[in-house]
C-alpha cells in the first residue's frame, strides 16, 4: 500500500534557487526525508548496479505527515458580481457537446450556493436529460428536466429561463446533430421561486458546500451566455447562433466568447458587465464549436468556428499541495540529478530534480540533456493498465506495483498523453506540478524514462567523464545559447518530445560546431508545445501519422498554447534524420538486435569510434532491454529525408524478431513481409557525420543502447565505443567536412 507520495514546484534548479517540496502522507504521521545524489537508478538486484550519495541538507530528518488532497476535473470560474447577484428573470443557455451523458449528474452552468439552496444550476441529470437546479433559499430547491437523454457527442442548445413576475420555469433541449438521427429535443414548463446567488459562476462542474467542485461535466460548451430576461425557445435559438451577442441583446448579462484567449486561462466575457472567468485544470480548447464546418483545420483561420471548450472530469494541471520544506540550492552542490527521498513506514518515494551551473556558466566540457519534457509526456503513464491488447503488443504480463494501484485508486493525480480521458478522448497536457511516479530512480528500465537515462549518467561517472546536467525545458526557454557554453552535448536514450524552440536551439548549436552524442532512439519525433503562461506542463496534439496510442480528434491537430501544427517533426518537412542522420523506423519490446560494423567505419573519419574494437566484433550482443544493444525502437538513415549525403552509416543493426514492426509512417500499406525477421529495412543505423563549423553527430539509433552500457561491469565494446565517441568529442581538434 502505498503511504507517501511528493513532488517540487520545480525540476530544474540552479545554485541560489529554492526549492518547494510538497508531501501527503496516507496514514502514517511522520516521515522522513533525506536530500540524494542519484547515480545509477537501476535497483534491480541481478544488475548490482544501484547508486545513490546521501547528502546533508536542512531539511534531512523527521517531518509530521499530513494527506493532501488533489481537486481533478476542469471547469471555468467566474468572480461573483453584482450583475450576477441582481437576476431576477433571467435565461441562462449554452451549447452542449456531452460525451457522457449517461454517467451521472454533471455541472453545465451554475450560480448555486449549496449552503443556502439558492441561486439557478444548469446541469445534466442523472437520466442523461438537460435539468435545471433553481431555489431560493427558504425550502426544498425545484428541479425541472427534459424528458429525453441527451445524445453521445452530439451538439445540444441546452436553455432555460425564470419570470420572476410569474414564477414560471421553462427549460429547453434542442437537438442540433446531423439529419437521420433520433432527435433528442424535449422542453418542460414548471413553477418555482428564485433568489440569486452571491459567490462564483461556475462552468461545467457544481460547487460543494467547502467551496470545491463536484459533478464534473465530459465535453464540449460552447456560447455559454446569460439574460437578464426571459427569452423565448425561438430568441434562444436566434441569440445563440449569433456571434455578436453583444450587438443585439440589451439585457445581456454575460456572453463568453470561448474563441478568445485560446492557449491561455482567461475567458473572456463579450458582453457589457466585463464578467471574465478563468479555467481551472486545463480544459482543452482550439476545439471544434457547434458550427464548425470543416473548411479550416486550424482555429487561427476560423476562430469563431472553434467556439468550444473540452472538459474532462479527469483534467489535471496543478495538485496546489502546500509546501511541507524549502531547500535552497548551496552555491557548491555540483551539477546533477538529485532527490528528495521520502520514507514512510515501508514505503518509499523519490521527487526527483536536476541541478544545472550557475545560470550563464558551465562547470563541465560536457552537457547531460535531460528529456524533462519526454518525461512529462510520460508521466504517471497508465495505457498498460486500461488496453486489451497491452500484453500482446509487449509480449509480457503487465506488473503492477505499489505506484500503479495508487494511480488506480486516485484518478484525481492525472494521465499522461498516451491515455485516454473517461469519455474515450485523448490526453493533450500533461503536467510535473504533481507527483510523477516514473520519472525518479528505482522504476522500470522498460518505462524508457528518467531511470533508463541514469544508466548513462552512471556510465559517465564510471569512466571518469565529468558532465553538467541541463534539461530540455531549460533548452524550451534559453535556445542555443544554453548549448552553446560546452564542446559537447550528449543525450539520454528517448528524447522522444521537441518544442519548436528546442528544435531551433540544437539545430544551431550544431550548426555553429557544437557536436551531438545521441545515444539514443525515437528521439526528436513528436512535436509539442510549451505555455509561457502556464509553467509545468506540455501540450501534444497527435495528427494523422506515427504511432499515436489513441486518435486525435479531427480538425484539432493544432496545440492550442502557441497555434502551431502538431504531430510528427517528419510531417513538417524537418524530420530527425535532417538533425542527427537517423529516425524512428520500427518498434519491438520482447527481442533486441546486435550491430555489425559496415565497411564505412574502417574510413579513416570513422576511425576513432571502433578504437579497440575488432573488425568483425559483434557489438552489443548483451543488455537488460531484450539481451541486445538494438531494440525498444530503432531509428535508421534515409537520404531522402534529409540524412546529410556524407553521412556514414558506420555499423547497422540485425537479429530482429517477426514482433519488430515498421512505424506507421513508414508503410503505405500492411503485408505479410512487414517484421524484423523478413524486412530489410527494420534495423537500426549508427551513424557519424561532420559540420561545416568544426563539429560532428553521432547517432546510436536505439532505445537500448543505454541499457548495454551497464554489462560486465561497464566494461564492454558499448561502453568503449561510446567513450571513443564522447573522448573525441570533447578535443578541441575541429572536425573537417569531407572533401
């Protein structure tokens, strides 16, 4: 069971900078909590090669424990207000796009103060029906629905309507879905008494009675407005088809315009009264409205047809823990990854977080760039734990230990964007601001995440090779100039997630002579997006092509933080064999493949990476990832899509199994000829190439290279001709392009 959890307001720390760790307990009532330099994380015992370094710090000890609780689901706040607080009649109405409306009782609009039962709520019942909540405080509240549920992912007009002078309620539930359809439109008249609430408006969730949310909506809003008059079905209907509220209605109240401030938080109100909200949990929006009509795909050239926003009752962004213990980073703590660790009775847990120099310097010829932001696309990862077809897929039972049950039993903490929101929809954000249980050390190597990248961190201690740790979410912020301060630049083994502004900085830290160890595979694929609003967390919106877990939803490939094009690096012309010579051709978990020296690596420019190894020396025949330094997911060389010409594809991979498939974007069509064993073109490429500016690339081309670095003591021919590479690398001799 597990018993403790934590995570930091930040990853990436500087010396100077003050660290916020923010803990929960469950059940016991004292923790521990000791400061880590990890080292290696591998804690498997077969391996014996775990290492961590204790380090003093303040906050080493005891702490009382307490349970902190996370509020998931997204919804819209509005600030009370006078306006709202003066209704007498009213109309309040919205489109409503429900994906699961037969789930339960879920939150539309609502003016509601649960401890006086007064005020008005717009809600979808428990029969799936367009309801509307309304009391004034002195007696049981009236509710009114319509007699029919709604329909599954289909536009709705849901509006209703209070005359104070007559105390009738009318309520309306228009079907707006396409022709041959059932029509699920229904009204219903009652009678009832109304007295305005005082605090917030809330958008797609109720409030409780401790001032938190409830009753999450799953689905779309769009033209969310409010009346200060009661309008009939017909001028509901004309109101809500106009985009220009504004200029029509003089009773408006509010008209929010969901089309503006995409990418941020705010909501903006069009109408008179300036009721602007904000979004909680990071609601999707740059999504299709009521009346989009597939003329555009993007919602920078039709706004107004992209009127909508999407909400989960399992949207997440900021757990909003308070901060148990501060730790300001010492001016000499040397760069790395550290941790916090956590113990409680017999469980553990580790925050990890990764210090970099003093900003502006470099303490090491060599940077470490950590994949924060391929991290975060991964984290809290559950897609083996809902998917028929998981273990075929891996040909391996799913374990499951103490941090996948809880993840189980607290949906609350958040997906990563391989998973698939309740109402069947795909995860676009996926946040740090939580606890993230596979991004720390003692989890699994096939995670292909943080742990995984300690086996290089832990091979470069073992040779001696001093590095800086910087992070990819530094390289988002600061471009090349990050690069720019070390010879050399080596990454981990899945930088699978780029931004665009981590895409510039590499492509000219190469450009300007810097030189790239990519020790690695899938890496540089999916292009994703970063808020400069909202720090912590990645947008990913997966277009037509590559292997995509889950679909995206048509005419929403585009992120909604920055209007940029989502999907693959490779659809946009720019695909990673243009920046390190290889990219993502197959996939296979059980069987990894070995390497064979090519007759270009007895060149004389290819002469200093098989330093000491054998000319028909079988490479990589040994690792914890399928037995094999070729495997997981292998990339390849391919001039026509931009592999440099005086590329040398020095070794290539062999020896995998029918369960190594070619990627989607690699095959027109499927036949019988697509595996490992029968095609020729699944297999990794190693490959070197030099710069105009003095530098060089080198390429691995596999996930589990990293994961044969570790054999026989660290003492093999992966390991030493990664060393022959990165010793090369950091000699100031310049690289020459071939004549």
């Amino acid at each position: 069971m597990k018993k403790i959890v934590g995570y930091t307001n930040v990853w990436s720390v500087a010396p100077g900078d003050t660290l916020d760790v923010k803990v929960s307990t469950y059940g016991p009532e004292t923790y521990r909590a000791d400061l880590v330099r990890v080292i290696c994380g591998d804690d498997d015992p077969d391996h014996g090669i775990f290492r961590e370094e204790e380090l003093a710090a303040p906050f080493n000890g005891d702490h009382p424990g307490r349970t902190q609780e996370i509020c998931g689901g997204s919804w819209i706040t509005v600030p009370s207000s006078p306006h709202l607080a003066g209704l007498s009649s009213f109309t309040v109405q919205t489109w409503v796009f429900p994906t699961t409306p037969a789930r339960g009782e879920q939150g539309i609009i609502a003016h509601w103060d649960e401890d006086a039962g007064c005020g008005f709520a717009l809600i979808i019942d428990e029969n799936g029906a367009a309801a509307l909540r309304i009391g004034d405080g002195t007696g049981s509240p009236v509710v009114v629905a319509c007699d029919r549920p709604l329909a599954v992912r289909r536009w709705h007009l849901m509006a209703a309507s209070f005359d104070a002078t007559t105390g009738e309620i009318a309520l309306y539930q228009q079907f707006a879905g396409p022709p041959f359809e059932a029509d699920s439109s229904s009204s219903v008249f009652d009678k009832g008494a109304f007295k305005p609430a005082t605090g917030a408006l809330l958008m797609a969730a109720l409030p409780t009675d401790q001032a938190r949310t409830r009753q999450h909506f799953n689905g779309k809003l769009d033209r969310p407005r409010v009346t200060g008059r009661v309008l009939s079905c017909d001028e509901s209907g004309a109101l809500a088809r106009d985009p220009a509220a504004q200029e029509r209605e003089p009773h408006l109240v509010a008209a929010w315009d969901f089309s503006r401030d995409i990418g941020s938080c705010r909501v903006s109100d069009t109408g008179p009264n300036g009721l602007h909200g904000t979004t909680v949990n990071l609601p999707s929006r740059g999504v299709k409205g009521f009346n989009w009509s597939g003329n555009t795909q993007s919602w920078q050239h039709a706004p107004q047809e992209y009127g909508a926003i999407h909400f989960h009752e399992d949207d997440h962004y900021d757990a909003g823990w308070e901060t148990d213990f501060s730790y300001t980073v010492p001016q000499d703590l040397a760069s790395g990854v550290y941790a916090v660790r956590l113990r409680a009775g017999d469980d553990e847990t580790y925050t990890p977080f990764f210090v970099r120099p003093p900003r502006g310097t470099a303490t090491a010829k060599l940077a470490f760039l950590a994949s924060t932001v391929t991290y975060m696309a991964y984290a809290n990862y559950q897609w083996h734990q809902h998917e028929y077809f998981s273990e075929v897929t891996d040909l391996s039972w799913t374990p499951l230990d103490r941090d996948d049950v809880f993840l189980h039993e607290h949906p609350e903490i958040g997906l990563s964007t391989y998973d698939t929101h309740r109402d069947g929809s795909g995860v676009r954000f996926s946040s740090r601001l939580r606890p993230v249980f596979n991004t720390a050390p003692k989890t699994s190597l096939g995670g292909y995440n943080l742990n995984l990248d300690t086996l290089v961190l832990g091979w470069l201690e073992t040779c001696g090779i001093a590095c800086d740790v910087i992070t990819d979410e530094d390289l988002h912020h600061e471009g090349a100039s990050l690069l720019e301060r070390y010879d050399a630049v080596v990454t981990g083994a899945h930088p699978e997630y780029f931004t665009t502004p981590m895409w510039d900085g590499l492509t000219a830290y190469i450009a300007g002579g810097g030189r790239l160890a990519y020790l690695g595979g899938n890496g540089f694929i999916w292009r994703c997006a970063m808020s400069e609003e909202m720090p912590g967390v990645i947008e990913l919106r997966r277009a037509e092509d590559g292997i995509r877990y889950r679909d995206e939803e048509p005419g929403e490939y585009y992120h909604a933080f920055n209007g940029e094009y989502g999907g693959l690096w490779r659809r946009l012309g720019t695909a990673p064999q243009a920046l390190v010579g290889v990219g993502t051709v197959a996939v296979g978990f059980d069987v990894s493949g070995v390497y064979r020296r090519r007759p270009e690596s007895f060149e004389d420019r290819a002469a200093f990476i098989f330093e000491g190894i054998g000319e028909d020396e079988t490479i990589g025949d040994f690792g914890y990832l399928g037995g094999g330094a070729s495997g997981g997911e292998i990339d390849a060389a391919d001039p026509m899509l931009g592999t440099p010409p005086h590329t040398l594809v020095v070794a290539s991979s062999e020896g995998h199994s029918e369960n190594t498939l070619l990627v989607p974007d690699e095959t027109g069509f499927h036949h019988s000829a697509m595996d490992g064993a029968q095609n020729p073109r699944i297999k990794a490429d190693m490959t070197f190439f030099e710069t105009p500016g003095g530098g060089a690339v080198f390429s691995t081309g596999s996930i589990a290279w990293s994961a044969s670095l570790p054999h026989n003591g660290w003492d093999n021919n992966v390991a030493r001709l990664s060393e022959n590479v990165l010793r090369r690398f950091l000699d100031p001799e310049p690289f020459t392009m071939p004549e």
